[in-house]
C-alpha cells in the first residue's frame, strides 16, 4: 500500500495554492522533526531561516546514510524523507528555523521543535515526538500522573516566545507525545496566538488528565484539533482528551501501527477505518482503570520502578537497550534488586492488578450473577453427566 513518501513522489508537483495544505502534508513535517538538524537549522527563535535545499545538503554531509540506517528504531527513516521534499515543487522552497533539541535527565524531559515556513507564507510548528532517549519515554509515561510536564511547559512557551506578537497564520502539529505537546501548548499559549492559529494536528498522541480538558484554553482550541489514529491505536486513546478521531488504515499490525510510515494513503488523504479495533478499546479502557485505582504517589514510585535500574546501569537510549551486553543486563538486574522492598511491592502489585481489570473487560461479569453455590451446582451435573455417558 502507499505511504507519505508516495504521496510525495506522485504528488510533489502540485502547489499549496493548487491544493492546498491536508492531512498529509501535516503527517510528513511532523514526521520529519524527527531528524537530529543540530548545529544545521538555526534557533531557539525564528528570526533567521535556512531553505531545505542547504539543510539537506549539509545534513548529509554530517551524517552517514549506512549509519543512520542500523539504528533500531523506526524513526530512522525521517531525514529521507528529504530525498523527495527537495525535488517536490510543493515543498522545495520551504524553509527552516526555530530548531530546538533539549534532553535533561535531571527534570525528566525530552523536548525538540521546529518551524518549518511554507510556500504559502503559513508556518507550520512541529513538536517531536518520543526519540530514543530513555528520558524521553520516562516523561510519557510521568504524564499519567503529571497534570503538566516540564516538555509541555516547554511547548507552551515555544509559540508564546516565537509567535506573541507575529501576525501569522500558523498550524502546530507533532506524532505521538508531539501531537500531545502540540495540543497543550496551543491551549495554553497566548490568546492572540490561539486566533492565527488554523489546525492543530495530533497525529496518534495520547490525552491529559482532567484538568486540561476542562480548561478554558483547551476548550477554546478544541474545534481547531484535528486528531488522526491508527485502527490498532494505543497511544493516541490513552488518557482524556474528548476528541472525535480520525481512524486510518495502516499496513502494520498491533502497536507497530503507531509508526505514521504505515500508514495508507490515496491521493491527498489517508484511507479511512470504520473504527478503532476493539482490542485498543478495552485496552483504554483496562489503562483507564488501573491508572484510576492507583494513588499518585504509587503511580510515580511504578514509574520510578521500571525506569530507575536502567538510569543505574548506565542504559540512556533505546538503542543501548536493544544491544544490550550479559554484562549490562546483569547491571540491570543487580539494580532492580537493590530497590527498595516497597517498591518492589508496588510493581508486582500494580502488574497484577493491571491483569486483573484486563481480564474484567475482556469477560465483564453479568448483572444477574450466580451465586458461587449455583455455579458448584452447575459444575458438579456437567461432571455427573460426564460419567453417566
């Protein structure tokens, strides 16, 4: 089936004015901010820009192609996607600015945004998603109990700094924790901001907690958020965030449809699923119901569980993780064991708890239930009868 990368090839030559800005569009400057443009595309401000053309040729006179591709994930593929966008009339004269990369370990926050300016003089802000840094994945999982993260903050401050007093028409967008950072930080931006702005994507980005939902920013910006799922989805259905989504097709099964490569597209749209499988409901709906049995204080000593023995033995990228030496997994091991008998409590605990409501909605138990003395009753004659023939 086809991806963005047909979409660019069969499509490249058509204009924003002849067609103009769509889903797709959006899908391939959020997956591209995936690319490291350090030391390339000036920032934090977008007072100076750079065209793709001269950051393409010097990204890949910094980078090596064969290395690029043996890194494990699947965002390795985002700087190719310039192999096309500098031959596509649609998005050669594009340029570049406001590149911001930040990971600190210390405050648990991954944060990385570009603006990218159109030929249609519209700005297109993008927030990168979770890259491959452990401290990444640490703050996704730190927003089921953080009403705000230190990146969210971040975000917000980003259109406030670049955009308070430019009158532009902007969209803002990202993929995963991105999408995430995209709507918070549209909500909870300056007022004028929220006016220029015309969408805001998130592409697959999970939801907040109640508190931002019933924001008066939130509730401003919310019949600008176009949100876009996968059928599979998970982690755009985690948390609360009162959308109607958009469910495509993708070409890969389970989690692996979070990967925005996959999915289909046709002409200038995504192909259309009727709705969100049922096991990604009763998945939320499992994730939605463990977090709430949780205290707070249990869900951050959870979090503090998983990640804590990967800091301690030195484990900073999923990449490491995926390579990981008999040396570094004994590291690990040795790490989990030092951590304190509550916290070890606290994970068998939360574990089994987390089966048990999958189990409760999988199976969910009948209005009319049986008494435990029917149900002995029952088993018993299916036994008798067993022997009888």
């Amino acid at each position: 089936m086809s991806n963005m990368i047909d979409y660019i090839k069969w499509r490249g030559d058509i204009t924003f004015e002849q067609d103009p800005f769509n889903e797709i569009d959006n899908v391939i400057l959020s997956e591209l901010c995936y690319t490291s443009f350090d030391g390339i595309v000036p920032g934090p401000d977008i007072d100076v820009k750079i065209p793709l053309s001269l950051v393409y040729e010097q990204f890949f006179e910094k980078y090596d192609r064969k290395e690029l591709l043996q890194k494990k994930t699947s965002l390795k593929v985002a700087p190719f996607l310039m192999d096309e966008l500098v031959k596509a009339e649609r998005f050669q004269n594009m340029y570049l600015t406001g590149y911001v990369n930040e990971v600190v370990s210390e405050e648990e926050f991954q944060f990385s945004a570009v603006t990218f300016i159109l030929d249609d003089g519209t700005y297109f802000v993008a927030y990168r998603g979770t890259d491959s840094t452990i401290t990444g994945w640490k703050e996704d999982i730190n927003m089921g109990y953080l009403y705000q993260t230190p990146g969210q903050l971040r975000a917000a401050k980003y259109l406030n700094d670049n955009f308070k007093d430019k009158d532009c028409k902007l969209r803002v967008g990202g993929h995963s924790k991105g999408g995430n950072f995209a709507v918070y930080a549209s909500s909870f931006c300056d007022k004028s901001i929220q006016d220029n702005i015309i969408t805001v994507y998130t592409n697959d980005g999970p939801g907040f907690r109640e508190e931002v939902v019933t924001s008066e920013g939130y509730n401003r910006i919310l019949p600008k958020i176009y949100s876009t799922v996968p059928g599979s989805s998970v982690v755009g259905l985690l948390l609360e965030n009162n959308l109607n989504h958009n469910v495509v097709r993708s070409e890969n099964e389970g989690l692996a449809q979070h990967d925005i490569m996959s999915w289909n597209v046709y002409r200038n749209r995504f192909i259309r699923c009727a709705s969100v499988a049922e096991s990604s409901i009763n998945l939320d709906k499992t994730l939605t119901s463990w977090l709430s049995e949780l205290s707070e204080d249990d869900r951050k000593k959870f979090i503090d569980a998983l990640f804590m023995p990967l800091e301690n033995a030195g484990i900073t990228t999923i990449d490491e993780l995926s390579k990981i030496s008999f040396d570094k997994f004994k590291a690990v091991k040795a790490a989990y064991n030092k951590l304190p008998e509550e916290q070890h409590a606290i994970v068998k605990g939360s574990a089994s708890k987390f089966i048990s409501i999958y189990f409760e909605t999988l199976f969910p138990k009948k209005e009319n239930k049986e008494s435990s003395s029917e149900k002995k009753l029952k088993i018993g004659e299916f036994f008798e009868n067993r022997k009888k023939k």
